[in-house]
C-alpha cells in the first residue's frame, strides 16, 4: 500500500473550525439560516452545511427580513451589521477572533487619529471587512513597493491581514519608517498560516509528490502548492479525490498530503484514504 | 590659492546652535555658570564658553547649592534634575527639542504600559538622558542582531537616538515586529545627521582631499570621517587648524571641509581661511 504522510498542520485553523462548527450546530436545531457568500473557501464543506439548510445570498438585500444570517470567519463591515440590524435579522457572529481583533484596532486607532494602513489584498473580504472597521482614512497595500507610493503622514497605524507572511509585514513596517512621525505596527498575522506553511516545507526531500488539498478560491491554499513547487516537490492542487488523475502516482511511492485552513477534515481523510488504496 | 569647497550642511545643529547661543547670552548677562560635563562635544566650543564663566563640573555632587546650571543639549536624567532642584539649582534647561521629543515619548509610552526600546549607543549621554526619563523596563540596542536577542512581549516601543540612522532604525523595527503583537516606532532620527553625511557624500570626485573638522569625542564627526573613506576621499579629522599637517596639503589644489553637528562656525572659518592660504 502506499504511504501517506500528511503535513504537521494541515486543514482547518480555530478560526474555520469555530465558525463551521457554530454554523453546524445552529443548523442542527434550526434547520434555516444565511450566509451572505461562501462561509469559508471550500466547496465541498459549504455544501454539506447547504444540505443542513444553510442558504447563500450573494448580498445584504437578498436576506429576509427577520432572518438568521451567520457572519462568516472573514468578517463583515460594519455598515453591513446595520443593514442586518435594519431587517431585524437574528446575527450569529462567526467572525474568527484573530480577525475581530485587526478589525477592533484599525478602527480604535484610526478613532485615535492614525491613518490606517492595511496590508493584504484589496480583493480579499477580510481586508474588505477590516476596511469595513475604519471611519477616517484608509490606505491598502499588498508590499513595501506600495508602501513606498504612500505620502508622508504623521501618524500611522500598519495591520495586517491575518493570513499575511511576518517577513512582509516587516518590510513594509520597514518602508512606512521613512514616511512617518509615529508608526504604530500590530502584529495581526495569525500563526496558522505559517505553520501550515512550514509544515509542507517540512515534507520537501521526504515524499514523492504532494497532494494540496483545498478550495480552488483559498488564497491560503494556493500558497500551499507554490511552496510546494518552490521546494522543487512535484505538486497537484485538488478540491476532491474526483480531480486526482491516477496517472500521477504512477511510480509513487510515498505521497505527501497538505491541506489550507478551510479544508475539513473529513475531506482530508478520504483524499488520503484513497490514495493509499489506488 | 587654493580652492576650500565647504559641504552643503557643516556645523552647529539646531539643538546645539540653540545650547551655545543660550549659554553664551546667559554668561554675558551673569558671567557665571555650571555644566554637568562638557555641554557639547567641541573642546574648542567649550574653552571659548569658559572664557565667559562657564565651570564643568563632573557629576551633580560638584554642583554648589543655588548655582546657575546649563542643561547640555544631549539632556539629563530627570533624577539629576531633581538633585539640582534639591540644591536650589537654578537650571536653565537647554536640551535640544528633538532629544526633548523623544525622552517625552519614552517616558509616555513607558507610562502606557510599553516596554522601551532604545537604538542608540548605550554609552551616549542622549541614550542616557532618555533612559532616564523612563520608570519601566527598558533595552537598548546598537542594530537588528540586538533586537533579535530580546526576549518578546507584548507590547514595545522602539525609539531612536536623534543622530541614527533611518535604515538602521527600520531594520531594528523589522527585527522587533517578530517579537511583539504591537510596536510603537517613534521616528526620532534628525534631519541633520543625515544632511551632514550626504553633504560628504556630495563632495565625493569633486575635491582632492576632505579635511573633517570637529571634536575626537564626536561621534557624527567619526561618522563624517567614515563615510569620506567609503567614498573613497583622502580625508584628514582634526580639531584645530594646528593639527594640519602641511606636508598632507602638497598637490591638492581643490580641499572638501565638513564638520560635525558640535563644531562651532568660527573654528570652521579659521580653518578654511587658514588652508586656503597655506
């Protein structure tokens, strides 16, 4: 049979897995709530809280009125609770506390007259709902070449998108220097991204080849295979085992499995389980 | 006669300008008056304000009850204040502004529940003057493999010596970010520091040889010195023009001048009047 070994870390972070279980659990005494967009990153998980009566809706106007509506881990800003309180929806936040916490301090300093600069991608609904937090004046970068375009301000508060590399943060940290009076820097990246991270590093130079397993939309899991591919491991990215082609494992032996932070467990169990069988 | 190229920025600082005139006019007015240590680091200076009463005293044990005191403009602990005050001293407070900001900063942020970080030399009487305005936990550090031995916390506050460097304090910043949850950098580095040096820089090609001109004690004279080398100047430090040795002057016909932050306008004059002649 052949071996698997999965990454140290692998799937579900506490934020995930604390707002998955709350919405199951929800779900399993009332049978309806809401989510405005994907809960989390990963089909395959979404679904099965769908066949427990979890509905989608892909704005704030398509919930009912008088609805549950389960906050998704990424957050939401803050106009977007309003519009809710406005229905009288019945809000179930399932905002991870690591998320919260960006959120809280971008907009108690940005209250304290910092002007916030927030580093990750301006597409990415958590930097959406952090932006969402902050009153006054905001700016979004994704690196130190961006922070180098900012005008020169005296107080600046720099936070970070959970999911972002410390090394990042530290250089555009290390290029606002020059561009500030007072830089006041909140070290908001959360360890469950560089941990899985280092795990598949971890793997390079033990396995065959690498199984990535997680939704095609995580930002995290993308990251997963281009440290796969950079530590020169032959890398395939799979939502599911229907995806795997059997003509990769010829001559695989040992397979090493990484799995992004919205990866259930049970996903990661039948990839595996299957590969060792096929 | 020979050409003398004077650097773009040369001389007395701020702070320092505003020291030496402050004692000056104070001793013409009373003719007498204490220094803890010299009050800048220009013997020359010094003699000249000694002239006209000024007394050094070693430490605040020397100080004679109710004396006048000049405050130098590096600063003092505010313990040394409070022995004066307990001697009836009557101080006249001639701190640079910029070394004022940053002992403020420290002592605030150290009230707020920061632990203090210093970049800067621990030997330096403006490290020294900052440390003392601060009543919690504090390090100082010389660069980033400091930084990287400190142990984390929660909570620190990063602030500079007024004469680093910008590149060095964001890499000590860098350095921190990984060991913190939230970094207060106060960007206390002076503009002036940073002139002098490029105005050396700015000589580079256009001179034969770079006379620096400025106290041995000095430690942004030393780096004036250091960087004419880098450039690759034929570069000569001396405090007077007694000091020159004629024998370096022979073949060059255009001499690059700089002097520290300390070096008062009269020495610089002599001395350029007097090469220009020799």
């Amino acid at each position: 049979m052949r071996e698997i070994i999965l990454a140290d870390h692998a799937g579900f972070c506490f934020g995930v897995k604390r707002a998955v279980d709350g919405i199951a659990e929800a779900l399993a005494q009332t049978r309806a709530g809401w989510s405005i967009g994907m809960p989390i990153h990963n089909p395959q998980e979404v679904a099965r809280l769908c066949a427990k009566g979890l509905k989608i809706a892909s704005d704030v106007e398509e919930i009912p009125e008088g609805a549950r509506v389960f906050i998704r881990a990424h957050g939401e800003a803050l106009s977007v609770f309003k519009e809710l309180q406005a229905k009288n929806a019945l809000i179930m936040d399932m905002t991870c506390p690591f998320v919260q916490r960006a959120q809280a301090r971008a907009g108690e300093l940005s209250a304290q007259g910092y002007h916030i600069v927030l580093l990750g991608d301006i597409r990415h609904p958590e930097i959406r709902s952090i932006q969402g937090h902050v009153d006054g004046s905001i700016d979004v970068v994704a690196d130190a070449a961006d922070a180098e375009k900012l005008p020169k301000k005296r107080l600046v508060a720099l936070i970070s998108q959970t999911t972002q590399r410390e090394e990042l943060l530290a250089s555009v940290a290390s290029a606002l220097i020059f561009r500030t009076e007072e830089l006041h820097v909140c070290n908001t990246v959360c360890r469950a991204t560089v941990e899985r991270q280092d795990a598949v590093r971890g793997l390079a130079g033990k396995v065959d080849g690498l199984v990535v397993i997680g939704g095609k939309e995580s930002a995290n899991t993308a990251k997963l295979r281009d440290i796969g591919l950079a530590c020169g491991m032959d890398v395939i990215w799979i939502e599911n085992i229907s995806e795997l082609d059997g003509g990769w494992l010829l001559g695989k032996d040992k397979i090493g499995a990484a799995a992004g932070a919205s990866t259930p467990e049970w996903l990661i169990t039948e990839v595996c389980t299957k590969i060792a069988r096929m």
